[in-house]
C-alpha cells in the first residue's frame, strides 16, 4: 500500500484529508513534514547531502534530518523516526525549534522543527544520505554561500542557525 499523508490547513493542523505520498507530491499538496537539527557536544552540526534520487531536491546539501508526516502520526514522533531512520540517531530527546510553513514550486508543508545533542555513530539510510560531516557553525554558515543547499531548511531555520554560533 502507497504511504498515506495527512494534508494539511493554512492553520497548520490535519485537514482531514489523507492522500498517497504520489499524489501529494504530484500536485504539491499541503502536508506536514518534520526537520531535526543534529548536534553533538561539541556544538557541531551534521550536514550531509542527499541522494540524486531523492523526490525533492535531489542531491543538495542540508543541515537538517527529517522528512513527511504519514496519516496519524504525532510530529514529534514522526521527527524521532525520520531521525533515526535517515542518520540512525536514537535514544536522545529532541527539543522544539518551533513550528513554520514552507512553499515553493516543489513542495508546500507545515514545519516541525527540533533539535538534539547526539554523540553517537551517525549510519546513513543509503537511499537518502550520499555523504555527511560534522562541522562548525561557522563553517555551516560559510558552506551555505558556496554550496546548493535545500531551500526549505535554510527559509525555516537560517534565522535559528545563524544565532546558534
């Protein structure tokens, strides 16, 4: 059975109305997705870049785990599975970041973002990570002026990142 997603309102809660995760992406539907920021003790922040194969942004780099909410999920534990599924970070608690809309020609959701501390072996899901890092704010910051990053993570929490330093 295809991935069922919940739409969602301008209010950024369910509307009600589920569709497969196809349709959803075909007619760039409103839904919810989830975006984890993960830190280790050191203050860093894992960045890596996305397979070419990818639905959305294909192949840019980004700062953020995280992905879309199924039919009935919890935001947080949909950011708790998407984090360890994509990184393989688990057992640590995640903390809001707060809540934001994104839209462009590619996608159009309700963001729930989150971060952690999280010193464990980072294992990527081979079929969304090609490649990732640990790095500096500072560096983070220089890297999103010379890389293609995804722009929904940037538009959601550059703000955020930039006072994390």
């Amino acid at each position: 059975m295809p991935e069922q997603v919940a739409l969602y309102g301008d209010d950024g809660r369910p509307t009600g109305e589920v569709v497969d995760r196809a349709e959803m992406r075909a007619r760039n539907l409103r839904h919810a997705a989830t975006l984890v920021v993960v830190r280790n003790s050191r203050g860093e922040v894992y960045v890596h870049r996305r397979t070419h194969t990818k639905d959305v942004f294909p192949g840019r780099y980004d700062f953020a785990a995280g992905g879309v909410l199924q039919a009935g999920e919890v935001p947080y534990d949909a950011a708790v599975r998407e984090a360890a599924e994509e990184l393989g970070v688990h057992g640590v608690e995640l903390t809001p970041l707060g809540e934001a809309d994104y839209a462009d020609d590619h996608t159009r959701y309700h963001a729930f973002a989150y971060t952690c501390v999280y010193d464990g072996p980072i294992t990527w899901q081979a079929e969304e990570v090609a490649w990732g890092a640990w790095v500096s704010v500072a560096r983070l910051l220089e890297m999103l002026g010379e890389e293609e990053f995804v722009p929904d993570t940037v538009a959601v929490l550059g703000d955020w990142l930039s006072s994390a330093g």
